[in-house]
C-alpha cells in the first residue's frame, strides 16, 4: 500500500481534512441521494442537517416539505421555516395585501363623498353651536 494510498484513507473524501485533525473517518452511504464516500463525522453531519431540520412553524421534517427556506422582507426579520409554510404564508399575505389595497382604493375612489359627508356634518355642528348661542342670548 503507498503512502499516497494510505493518506486517501485517512482522509474525508469532502474537506479533505485528515482523520488525525477531524477524527474517524467511516465510510458513508447517504440514505437519501445515494451518495457514497469516506466522509468525516462533520461532514456526515453538514450532508445529513438538512434532513433533519425541523420546521419551527409546522414541525415537520422541512426536507419532506420543500427544504429550509425563509420568509421575510429583510435580514433582520426573517422567519426561518419549510418551503411549503413559505407558500402558505405569501398566500395568505397576498390575501391581506389585496384586502388592503381593495380599502384603499374605496377611500380614494370615494373620497368626494367622504368630503361631502365631512363638510354635512360640520355645518350640522355649526347649526348646532349657532343654535345653542342664540337661545342662550338674554
Ligand atoms: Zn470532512
Ligand atoms: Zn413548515
């Protein structure tokens, strides 16, 4: 057996890091894509994470459900969770955004009558006060 033979063995087939740095190396079978190799317990922990996330917001295993995404419109904001939940989620916010807008668009295309209606209930007030000013009069 060469050297350079030996040293492979060692070796992660991934980081290429030496078992005497990363510890043992063991053969792996990756149960999901098939994959096989000499891979560090590191290595084998990266490759498996993804299958093993669990979804915060649905609590299902987030591979099965589209993998790891997030929602949010910055970084500071964002919400970790499964693609699908993603979905759910800009759905539900498209909903609320057209119900929104749908409000908006009342008040804009009303907006004569709201100042008819403004402007009948402010003489209404000073009818009132003139009213109560005159009867209070000696
Ligand atoms: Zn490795
Ligand atoms: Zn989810």
């Amino acid at each position: 057996m060469s050297i350079e033979h030996k040293r492979e063995e060692n070796a992660c087939a991934k980081c290429k890091k030496l078992n005497t740095e990363v510890g043992p190396i063991t053969h792996y079978t990756d149960p999901h894509d098939g994959y096989e190799g000499l891979l560090c317990s590191e290595c084998i922990k990266r490759r498996e994470k993804p299958y093993t996330e669990i979804c915060p917001k649905c609590k299902k295993l987030a591979y099965k459900h589209g993998g790891m995404s997030f929602y949010g419109e910055s970084p500071e904001n964002f919400e970790d969770m499964c693609v699908e939940c993603v979905m759910k989620k800009e759905e539900k916010e498209s909903k609320r955004k057209a119900r929104k807008l749908r409000i908006k668009n009342f008040v804009k295309d009303h907006w004569n009558v709201w100042l008819i209606a403004t402007i009948g209930i402010l003489s209404l007030i000073i009818a009132l006060l003139s009213l109560i000013i005159a009867q209070s009069k000696p």
